[in-house]
C-alpha cells in the first residue's frame, strides 16, 4: 500500500518532532502494510514553510536511518502547499515539490473557506501540465455548506484526497458523512492518512479500506488504492464521471407545496 500524504519528516511542521517519533510512525506504517510514504509537509499555511530543496534533504536523511534501523519503508518527496496565487511561480521557480517529482501535487485549502481565485489556479495548474489534488475537502466548512462546489471543482479538472481517518468518524459525523458523500459521487480519487504521529493522528489506512470495501464494494475500495500506485509511477489514475453530491429532502420540505 502507498500513503500519499503525511507528517512523517521530524521537526519540520506539527508532524513528528524528532526522528525518534519519526521511526515510531514508520514502524506503524508499516504494520498497516504501507511501502511506500510520501513525506508532505506543510507549506505557506501561515506557520510553517518547507520548500523543495529542504524536503528533498530531509527524506534522503530520514530513508537512511529507516534503512538503519532495518524499517522496509521508503519515504518519497512531496508538499502539503496551502493555496496561494503565487503556486505556480514559485513552482517555476524549484520552490514546489510535488509528489515524487510526478505532475501531482497536493493542494490545502484554508479550513473554513475555499478563496475565490482557486478555479482559476486550478485551471493554470493544469496548463503548466500539473495534476492539483485537494486534501481533506470533508473538513472544509465551505465544501460542507456548499457541496455543489466540490462537484464544480472535479469537473474543473481538480482532484481530491480524503482523510482515511474521516472515514471512521475521527473529525466528526459531518466530515464522515461528507467523505462518504465524495465517495458516492465518485468525487475523489485517494485515500490517505495524513498522519500526523502514532496517538491521536495516525494512519487507519487498512480500517479505512475495509470501510469503503463494505460500503461501496471491493472494485471501488481496489481504485482508490491502486491511484496511489499510479500516481507515485506519474501515470494516469482512474477517474470515473463524478455526479453532484445528492441533496438531502429535509422533514419539513415533505409539506411545502
């Protein structure tokens, strides 16, 4: 199994703080039956900032004392890069790392909003020839209020990640209803981790997998699988045609005539 998105670099962002916790999470990993590991930290979000060239030495590090210490997982180079106007510039200019030097590249949007600029940047994206995939949409208050925008933004050429641990109801019953939703709507395309350490942030991949198995059947629990595999490899993913997340009639909606 591959995760694509996780804290797992020590002391770069509120991830692992020390290669101790660092090998803490990789023993895990692999426990869950993950390989391979992108390494994603957070960039421009306002308290930390990683940039290429930094992430790039640290993964290489961080591979050598997993070898060290005999763990068969290998790190890959990635970026969490919360969205700004700048991306795609500082893309060009060797600031932005994208997942294992592939045309993905993982995208955050501020929690409680989506900024208006983000189609557009999502459009430019792709012309540059990139692949943008939106992290955790389900704990974005703006796509929960307004689900028709998550619809807009896949069919903009956008993908999107949700968070394994979303999925078990570990960030609360509207973040767990809307991941399934994306499911459903076949509006997302990887499930990831985003592990943060081995306590209260940590992988749930297999349980996850389980999950989606039962509810939405083992060809679709096998995709969102083998997208990670292709991605890491820089071919195409399989997408099906997504549909607008079904609204839900409320009680009182039964007697308006």
């Amino acid at each position: 199994m591959i995760d694509i998105h996780s804290h797992i670099l020590p002391g770069v962002d509120d991830g692992a703080k020390t290669e101790a916790d660092s090998l803490e999470m990789a023993k895990m990993a692999v426990k869950e039956g993950i390989t391979k590991i992108v390494a994603s930290p957070h960039h421009k979000n306002r308290h930390y900032e990683n940039y290429k060239k930094e992430i790039v030495t640290h993964v290489k590090v961080l591979n050598e004392l997993l070898q060290a210490n005999d763990i068969p997982l290998e790190v890959l180079v990635g970026q969490e890069v919360r969205i700004y106007g700048e991306v795609l510039a500082d893309y060009e200019n060797g600031e932005i790392q994208t997942i294992n030097d592939t045309n993905y590249l993982l995208i955050e949007f501020p929690f409680k909003s989506v900024p208006q600029y983000a189609d557009q940047l999502i459009y430019d994206l792709q012309i540059a020839g990139l692949r943008p995939i939106i992290v955790h949409p389900e704990r974005n208050q703006e796509l929960l209020e307004n689900k028709e925008r998550m619809y807009e933004l896949i069919r903009g050429g956008a993908l999107s990640q949700v968070t394994a641990a979303s999925l078990l109801g570990k960030f609360g019953k509207d973040a767990e209803q809307f991941a399934f939703e994306l499911i459903e709507a076949d509006l997302t395309h990887f499930i990831a981790s985003d592990a943060h350490n081995v306590t209260n942030r940590a992988f749930h991949m297999q349980e996850a997998i389980s999950v989606i198995d039962d509810k939405f059947g083992a060809d679709i629990a096998y995709m969102l699988r083998e997208n990670s595999h292709l991605l890491v490899e820089n071919l195409n993913i399989h997408q099906l045609e997504p549909r607008p997340i079904k609204r839900k009639r409320s009680f009182f909606s039964f007697f308006k005539k």
